[in-house]
C-alpha cells in the first residue's frame, strides 16, 4: 500500500512538472473569477436606489448566489471541458501515454493522478469563485444602494456548503470527461462533444427534457437550487447520485485505458466479468436507489405548525375554505409560532391560510398529515417555505395545468372552427401531453406528490380541454346552426375518464363550469343559462355536492343581477333548497354585500401609498371620477389590460377624472419596478390592507375595474374590461360625453 501511494504521488508531482508555463492552474482562476466580477459591473451599471425594507438577506450570500448562476451553468463546465481535453490531449499528441507506461509508474497511478490533476483545477476555480464574489461584492458595496435588509457579514459556514455541493456536483462532468478523453485521442472530437451535451442543456430545459442525472443538470441545480434540500440534507439526491455515476464511470474508463480494447477489459476473464458485475450491482444499485422517487408518509395526525420570522407580532391565523369562503379553523400565535391539531376530518384540497388577515398563503393538505410553514414576513413581503407529508403538492403551482394551449388559442381566434374534427384531435393529443407531464415533477429531495393529488391534477386537465370542446361546440352552434357537431371516440374517451359529481373538484371553477355546461347541455328554453343552471342544479340529490354546485351558481346569480328586486327573487326562489344552513347564511352575506356595491352606495374607504412613499386616501380623490383597475404584477389578464386603461387615461386627461392603478401586489419591490413603467397619467397607488380592501370591494379575482363618482359613491363596482367596447361607452355616458361615430 505503501509503494502505491508513493507511486501516485510521484505520478502526480509528474503530472505538475508537465504543466509548468502552462498557465493550467491560472486559466482555472480567472474562469473562476470571471463571473462574479462580470456581476459586479453589471451591478454597479444598473443600481438604482433602495425601495423598501423587505425579508432580511445576507448581502454577500445573495451576491454569491447570484454570481453562481452562469458560473456553474456555463463558465466552470466549459472550463471543465478545456481542461480534461488539455491535460489528456497533451500525452496524446506526444506519445505520452506509452512513454509513461515504460517508467516505474503504474497505470493505475498514471490514470488517476491525471484525474487528481483535474478535480485540483476544478478546486482552484471554485474557491477562485468564491474569493472574487467576496471581494466584488465588498468593493460593489461602496458603489451601489446596499437595501437595508440586507447583512454584511460573511457566512463562512454557508459558503463552505456551497462551495462543497459545486464541487461534489462537478464529479460527473468531470468523470464523464476525462473518460471521453482518456479513449478518445481526438482532442476537437472531445471538445465537440463535451460543448454539444453543454449546449443540449440550455436548448432541452425549455420542454423540461432535461433527466434528473444529466452532468450539466446535476452541476446547474446547485445554482438554480440555491437553498439546497428541503430536508437539512448537506446534498441533494442528485449530488449524490453524481458521486455514484463519477465511480462508476472512472472505473470502466481505467478498465478500459489499462486493456485498451473493451472486450480485453471486461470480457476476457471471468475474473473481470465478475468484477464490472460486482460495480454495477453495487454502484448501479445505489443510483437506482438514489434516482428512484420518494413520497411523504401519512402522519398519525392532521395537525399544521409553523413560526414566523418577522418584525411583526402575530395573534391567528385563519384557514379558510376556497368554495364558500368559510373559515373552518382559527388557530392562536403565540410568539410567532404555532401549532394546531385537527379533530375533524379535512378533505384533501387547497385552503386558503391568512395571517391576522393580512397575509395570505396557500396550502393543499387533508386528514392525516403534516405541515409545517416557514414564512418570513417583513415589511409586507412575504415568503413561505412548506415542508411535511404535502412537500411536493405545495411545490408545484396550481396554475400548472391550465398553461398556454395552442387549441385554445385557434378557438379565440376563430381558426379551423369548420374542421372539428381536427379541432377535437388536437384537443386529445394536448390532453395526453398533459397527463404524462403530471408524474414528472420532483422536489430537489426527489420527492412526487402523492397519488390523490396526481390523480385531481389530472382531473382538471382533463375538465380544462373538455371545456375547450365545450368552448368549439357552442362557437359552431352559433356559426354553424344547422351543422352536428358530434363528438369523437377521442374526446369521448376524455369524458369517460372524469365524473361530473366529483366534489373533491368543485374548489376549482373550471369543474363547475364543465358540470353546469352538461346539465344543461339539451336545455333549449328561451331563458339565461344562470337560470337554466339554477332550475338542473335543485334537481340534483341533496347532499354535499348539490349544495356547493347551487352555492356557486346563485352567487355568481347575485353577483350578475342588475338590480336589487332580480337579487331579492333569487334568494326566494333559491335560498331555501339548501341542506347544509351554512351555504343559505353565506349567499345573504354574500347578497349583502354586493347590495353594498350597487350604484349610489358609498365607497368604503382605503388608504393606499404611492410610489414615492406618500399616503393617499379615497377621500383624497372626492370631486373627480375615479376609475379604478385593481391589479397586481403576477396577474397575466391585468397586464393584457393595462395598455388599453392607460390609453383611456390620456385620451380623458381633460376630464374631470382620475385613472388610479391600485396594486394588491404581496411583494411591494415587484410593484414598485412595474409601476414606474407606467403611464404618468394614471396615479399609481399599493393597497395598504390587502384584505381588508379586498373584503370591503368583495374582489375576489382581478383585474377589477370600479368607477366612483365624484361624491364618493359608486357608479359601477364591476365595469367591463376596457378591451370591451361597453367599457368606453359607460365611461362617457358618465363623464356627459356624446358617444362616438
């Protein structure tokens, strides 16, 4: 052992005779250095000044992390490519190779003392990275608006984590390369190859083709994953499995180097089968091991805990349901933590968390499991990190299933509404798309949802395209009156995979939806299809499921009325078919207050900030129409609209009106870069009691548009978007304008 160990390290001091005047080891630096000062400047060429004080950061950590991005997306893999093919292509041009294998040196110690060479290189460019993003971020400091929340100090211990799961997440590049180059005398071949598997990376992420075990995925997750496990783990799975894959490929590369020929290597002796078996049991099954999805156990309990880092003091927080708006539990905060056990049973599904009703969250769990919520509230920015037996399900957006569709986009646009058939196979094809994509998922643990939850998501996909046919059948009734459109064995088998009285779905309005448009799919009455829903929806069995289907309809009933005696009708007529009391004392709140909103009722006051700080108030605004638009810079629709608001604005500059933008944004920072982009014409305001304002106007989705009139009451609470023509036709109907030609 000892003549061995003697033996490597006369191989690797050889290894550094060669590569003096090589500058090897100084490329390795100034790669690493390259990013963080690029950062720096770029940094320093966009500062602008500080907004808020928001969740406290580390300033050089985020500065790091920051920096990490292109270094280990691009810069230190590419590096990694260079430098195998230099150290390797140096013996292959030369003969090296052979010439080292006549001296003492064993192949063993000629092999791996390369290999040692490398992974020395690698370390250089790392710490080189972390030293300059030190330093860059010292000297930036003086340059730059520091925010307030941020924390110069220097977390040693963090910055030896990251620094450990880089390096550990390079072995596979590494291995994969030096292997490539070891067999391959070709030194632009290994280039070639090494720069493609790169750059196949950045073109796969798009479509999410990019495999978990991938060596460029493995080395970028450390910089896109920046928190590391979710666990406390030091590494994730994919760190280790590189760990596992380096060995198993470096021993099949000196196998393969030392017989030169791959049937010498592994076929030749049994001795040799036996051991490339005993590796690829061993390794192999501990990355099968590794790679294989994990899921969350049941606990023996529902129960929901937490702590808030903030500079607040909290009191309740309240779970509320998402169908009626009912809170179902209360649950105390007693020095920013909390723990609550549930004594009923929860059904699987989202809820909606409020912290003193100010701060919301959204969570998905049910009888028997385990949450535990780490938020950090500052200053009205809010972030939430959710670990326990739902990890994966609180990972994943809800929205996810109902992302862009191309047929969704002919049918808005009119195009090929005459070829339902092939309308309906697009359909079919985008759903069986969406369903596979469902499984893919994993937390940086490797952890998947469970099965209930895979399973609702793939309801909703398929509710979403039935919708979409929904959508094609009545846009062909219309232009097409005296054309069947039948269904096909594609769309029907879509609809044979999903009930139409499922209730773990109707906290989703795209399930009510597809459910009412089929109960009242053979209605041809000459009435509206809010009453035609009503009159199928009390014919259904009493129960749970009725009761929710009737609640969503007469409040959205209500809601549509256009006056009080439509309203006072429907409650007649209505409120008395429910079985649970709850729904009925809900849909007269919910009547109240839309009578609250109606045209003449004064608007309840808010208090809102502007974006340089000063407070503003409703009652500031009296003696001017107020146009409101209720949004927020997450929201896609308010964005599609706001160009046309802001057109409104400076066309009726004139008049006696003011345009407000009134921002529900949670994170304050957001807003304030959007709405500096905006229109000077509209006065840009940020709600200060998102809730309460939210519970005030009942705005429960947006973007909103609600017209004052200049006493302060209301002219219209709900106004059309201001794409719609009747938008601009009520505006100066109010403002006493003749309508245009």
């Amino acid at each position: 052992m000892k003549n061995k160990t003697a033996n490597f390290v006369t191989a690797f001091q050889a290894e550094h005779i060669k590569k003096r005047g090589t500058g090897f080891y100084w490329t390795s630096a100034i790669i690493g250095m390259l990013s963080p000062f690029l950062f720096g400047m770029i940094a320093i060429i966009q500062d602008s000044d500080e907004i808020k004080k928001g969740i406290p950061i580390n300033y050089f950590l985020s500065f790091i992390q920051n920096s990490m991005l292109p270094f280990a997306n691009f810069f230190f893999p590419l590096l990694i490519i260079i430098t195998v093919s230099r150290i390797t292509q140096l013996d292959h041009r030369n003969g090296g190779w052979q010439l080292m294998e006549t001296q003492p040196s064993e192949k063993f110690s000629i092999y791996f003392s390369k290999f040692s060479t490398v992974l020395v290189a690698n370390g250089i460019a790392i710490v080189s990275f972390f030293i300059v993003s030190l330093l860059t971020a010292l000297i930036t400091s003086y340059f730059v608006t520091v925010p307030k929340n941020a924390e110069m100090t220097v977390t040693f211990g963090e910055i030896a984590w990251l620094a450990s799961r880089v390096f550990v997440a390079s072995l596979f590049v590494t291995a994969f390369q030096f292997v490539l180059c070891v067999l391959i005398p070709s030194f632009i071949w290994t280039i070639i190859i090494g720069f493609f598997g790169l750059l196949l990376t950045a073109f796969l992420t798009p479509f999410q083709l990019v495999p978990a075990w991938y060596p460029f995925e493995i080395l970028g997750r450390v910089a896109n994953s920046k928190d590391g496990s979710d666990l406390g783990n030091w590494f994730t799975f994919t760190e280790y499995a590189s760990i596992l894959i380096s060995v198993i490929l470096l021993y099949i590369g000196f196998q393969w180097y030392k017989d030169k020929q791959f049937k010498t290597a592994f076929l030749s002796k049994s001795s040799k089968i036996a051991a490339l078996l005993a590796v690829l049991v061993v390794f192999g099954g501990l990355l099968y091991w590794t790679l294989q999805p994990n899921q969350m156990r049941l606990h023996n309990r529902t129960v929901i805990t937490g702590k808030i880092a903030s500079d607040e003091k909290f009191k309740k927080a309240y779970l509320v349901d998402f169908i009626i708006q009912d809170t179902i539990a209360i649950i105390p905060i007693k020095d920013n933590a909390f723990s609550f056990d549930f004594k009923n049973v929860v059904v699987n599904d989202y809820y909606r968390v409020l912290f003193d009703g100010k701060y919301i969250k959204d969570i998905y769990f049910g009888s028997k499991d385990s949450l535990y919520i780490d938020a950090k509230i500052y200053e009205r920015t809010d972030s939430y990190k959710i670990t326990g037996t739902r990890l994966a399900e609180n990972q994943i957006n809800p929205q996810s299933v109902m992302e862009w569709s191309s047929v969704e986009y002919y049918l808005r646009e009119n195009i090929d509404l005459d070829k339902p058939e092939k309308i309906a196979k697009a359909i079919y094809e985008e759903w069986s798309d969406a369903m596979a994509e469902q499984s893919k998922f994993r937390t940086i643990d490797n952890y998947i949802a469970k099965k209930d939850f895979t399973e609702r998501s793939k309801k909703l996909i398929t509710v979403k395209h039935l919708n979409l046919w929904n959508m094609l059948l009545k846009k062909r009734a219309a232009l097409f009156p005296n054309e069947k459109t039948v269904a096909t064995e594609n769309i029907i088998e879509i609809k044979r995979s999903l009930s139409e009285s499922d209730e773990s779905l109707l906290s989703a309005p795209e399930y009510f939806s597809y459910v009412s448009s089929q109960l009242i799919a053979n209605d041809k009455s000459e009435i509206d299809d809010n009453n035609k829903t009503l009159m199928a929806i009390k014919k259904l069995k009493n129960g749970s499921f009725k009761d929710k289907m009737l609640f969503y309809q007469l409040k959205k009933s209500i809601e549509e009325a256009s006056n009080t005696e439509e309203r006072t009708l429907l409650l007649a007529e209505n409120n008395s078919n429910f079985d649970n009391a709850n729904y009925s004392k809900r849909i007269v709140a919910i009547n109240k207050m839309v009578e609250s909103l109606g045209k003449g009722k004064e608007a309840p006051a808010f208090t809102a900030n502007s974006i340089d700080g000063k407070p503003t108030q409703l009652a500031d605004l009296k003696g001017k129409f107020v146009l409101i638009d209720v949004w927020a810079t997450w929201c896609g629709p308010c964005k599609e609209q706001s160009p046309y608001f802001e057109k409104f604005a400076i066309k009726y500059k004139k008049e006696n009106i003011q345009f407000v933008a009134l921002s529900t944004d949670q994170n304050i920072s957001e807003w304030f870069v959007e709405a500096k982009s905006k229109s000077k014409n509209v006065l840009q305001l940020h709600a200060n009691d998102l809730t309460g304002f939210g519970d005030a106007y009942n705005v429960e989705s947006i973007p909103r548009f609600i017209l004052i009139a200049p006493d302060g009451k209301f002219v219209n609470a709900r106004l059309p978007f201001p794409t719609d023509a009747a938008f601009e036709i009520l505006l100066r109907k109010e403002l006493g304008l003749a309508e245009e030609n």
